[in-house]
C-alpha cells in the first residue's frame, strides 16, 4: 500500500486521491497524519504538504485541498514535459505542480462556481473553461498526469503494485426527437406544413407528406438499423430517450403515444434504455422524478441512467437533484460543441459538492464527442482524424471513451453521411 504522509486529511484530499489513485491507477492507498507511523512504513511512501520530512518522494501541496467553498484563484498554465499543469509546486517538490489540487479544480467543476455568464440555454459556456483557453480540452490531463505520476513512483518504489484496468468504448444514441413527421398529431403536423409553406421549404412540405401517407419512412426513425449495427460490434450502446410532456424546449412525441411506447420498448429488447431528461425537469424535481418514474414503468425496469437536455449541468444543483431522484449515473459531463474532456478525465468519477464538502453518490461518465461537434468538418477523413487523436490518448491512459450521438444528426440531410461515419468510428474504436 502507498502511505500518504499530509499535515492533515481533509474530504478534498480523500476525494481527489482515490480518484487519481485508486479510478485511474489501481493503487491500493492510505494516509497518515502521524510523522513516526509514516517513518515505520516499510513500502512505498510520499509526503503531501508544505515541506518534506527528509528526502521521500514529495509534492508540495497547494491551499486548495485544505480550504473551504470557494475562492478567486490565480491559475498560471505550465509545462511537465509536453503535458499542460497548473499549480506549481517549487523545485524541492518531485513533481512540478500540485497534481491533486490540479485535478481537484477539473474534478469538482471549480471554475463552474466563479462568477460567469450563461450560454443561451443556461449552460456553462466551453469558452470560459481553462481547457479551452489554455488548449488542452482534448487532453485527459487527470489520467495523463496520474500515469505520469505513477512512473515517477515506480523510479523510486519498483514494487509499487498497481492493478491494469482496460480501455472501454460506449456508444451512446441520445433521442430527444424520435421521430421528424410521423407520429406527431393533427394540431403538430398541420402546423408543420404551414411553417414549411411560409417559409418555403416545399422539399420538407413533400417529404412530411410522403412520411404521412407512408410512401416512405421518417428520417429520424433509424431505431432498428441502429440495433442491426450494433450487433456487428461487440460494443456497449445505450439509448437514451426523452420521455416528457410537450414544450418549448421539448417537442419529442407523446408520451401517450402507443407506437411511440411500443418502439421504446422493443428497443429496451436490444439495448440499456434510460432517461434524457426534458429541460422542464432540470429545473423541477419533481417533473424529473416523474419522467423517471413513466419510463421506468413503460419498460418494466429500474430507471438508474440519466442525461441532461442540452447537456445542461449547473453545478452542484443539477447533481443534488439527480441525487434526490435516485439516479446512480449520469453521461451528461462533456460541451455539445466540442471534442474534448469538460472535468479533464476519461475515468468515471463521483460528484464532489463544494457547498457541502461531500462527495455525492452519483457517477458521472464524461463523455468526449456529441456529434454535433463534427458538424463544422467537411469530410469523414477530417473526422477520423481529429477523432483518432483523442482516441489514442484515452486507449493510452485506458479509460472510457464515450461517444453521444443523436438520432436526428444520423438520419438528417447533412454534407456528410452520418449512418456511414457512424458504423466507421464504431469500427475503428471498439477495440
């Protein structure tokens, strides 16, 4: 076992250690505040405070771990051998920058606390984060940073022991519109065919026509070519459905809606289906707790899985409700429009409340691509590219890599062809 040497454990320090020790590295690991039990250590062993014991490994610690709520932070971005960090550390320290209090600032969302303006839909917006600013968005620098860790260690302790875990790929199907035209009734289709006529999209006006008279599919309804894919790859594939009552943010079909019941629950046959939560329910507890409830009854199975409309996290509001709902996991953590880790992870984690100080029981999955983030690439090559480049990292550090994808993106009329893209990035990540 490591011995972590520190002037004092706190909930922060407990949090963030296990995470980069025990998610991330597979270290079995313990602290001590006692200078003679930590000198009686036989094994591997590291101080974590303001100033070494003698000559052990040692990280000079920063205040953020030892404080409470909130404060203005000075963040100053360096270099530890082609891998950004922040929170320098001083030349006495064997590594350069506080990696705990670092991965505890991505972790808790810290800088989602500080003041900041909200996007249009109330999401904190990617261009405040310190990922984007400073371009590491695309770098999982908590698991980057922890492996770089571990080599440091392993220099000085050989016999450290460290269990493998294995890189895993999720796909995910988020459908908050299930269906463009069909199953939409009068009031909703008619209605479309006069903003299509106003607006002179006659294209749309003969494609809902042909929808309605069923002279050809609608081209959101790629449910069961979905599920003949996945069967091709030995993958994990969620499909999250949006399971609300009308409204100005949610205009999925009617939860009343027997064909639009009976195809959630032949898709549950084939596949883990949960909850994407409406944008009414991410303000009101108990609007989620009763969509939680309707699915979970329609498929006669426990509702655990949450997503967020929009992706729209608040912290710590948005995880205290999820919480309360009894929810286990949510796959919301990551920017609708661009690639890249918004905690600075591709392991799971739990929530970390700063309000309280405690540690929520609730896992959240960060995912790394929503494939509205493809949308400004011009071809499939261009995205395999960038894709590749995130992939390698995350196979490299083995951890979750979590694609969203959206069943209207996948069957909409876009420069590129989704379904094609889609089954080639399955293809090329699954291993």
């Amino acid at each position: 076992m490591l011995l972590i040497f520190t002037h004092k454990v706190t909930n922060r320090l407990t949090y963030t250690a296990k995470h980069v020790f025990e998610n991330i590295l597979g270290v079995e690991m313990g602290f001590t505040t006692k200078v003679e039990d930590f000198i009686k250590h036989n094994g591997p062993k590291m101080t974590y405070s303001k100033q070494p014991l003698q000559n052990e490994f040692f990280i000079r610690s920063n205040d953020l771990l030892f404080e409470q709520g909130i404060n203005d932070l000075e963040i100053k971005v360096s270099d530890w051998n082609g891998i950004p960090c922040f929170f320098s550390s001083g030349e006495k320290s064997s590594v350069p920058f506080d990696i705990f209090s670092a991965s505890f600032f991505l972790l808790s969302r810290y800088e989602e606390y500080l003041p900041h303006v909200k996007d249009s839909v109330g999401r904190f917006p990617v261009k405040e984060s310190i990922a984007y600013q400073n371009n590491f968005l695309e770098l999982p620098v908590v698991d980057l940073w922890a492996y770089r860790l571990l080599e440091a260690l392993k220099e000085r302790f050989p016999d450290l022991e460290h269990k493998e875990k294995s890189y895993r790929f999720t796909s995910i199907v988020n459908v908050t519109t299930s269906h463009a035209y069909a199953m939409r009734g009068i009031s909703r289709t008619l209605g479309g065919f006069l903003l299509d006529l106003g607006n002179f999209r006659f294209r749309d006006v003969w494609e809902r026509l042909s929808v309605i008279l069923r002279l050809k599919k609608d081209p959101y309804d790629n449910f069961f070519k979905l599920v003949d894919i996945h069967k091709k790859f030995p993958i994990k594939t969620m499909f999250f459905f949006q399971f609300a009552k009308h409204s100005a943010h949610d205009k999925n079909v009617s939860t009343n809606n027997n064909k639009f019941r009976y195809l959630i629950k032949s898709v549950a046959d084939y596949s883990v289906v949960s909850l994407s939560t409406s944008f009414v329910s991410t303000m009101d507890k108990e609007v989620l707790r009763e969509e939680k409830k309707q699915l979970g009854n329609l498929i006669n199975r426990p509702i655990s899985y949450a997503r967020l409309r929009y992706n729209k996290v608040n912290v710590p509001a948005t995880y205290r409700n999820l919480v309360e709902t009894e929810f286990t996991d949510d796959f919301s953590m990551g920017y609708t429009h661009e690639i890249g880790f918004r905690a600075g992870t591709c392991t799971p984690f739990y929530f970390y409340d700063i309000n309280t100080e405690v540690r929520q029981p609730i896992k959240i999955h960060p995912f790394a691509m929503h494939d509205y983030a493809l949308v400004k690439y011009k071809s499939k090559e261009e995205v395999c590219e960038k894709m590749d480049r995130v992939y390698r990292l995350v196979k490299q550090v083995k951890g979750d890599f979590i694609l969203v994808f959206s069943n209207e993106l996948l069957g909409g009329k876009q420069q590129l062809d989704w379904m094609d893209l889609y089954q080639s990035l399955l293809k090329r990540y699954y291993v």
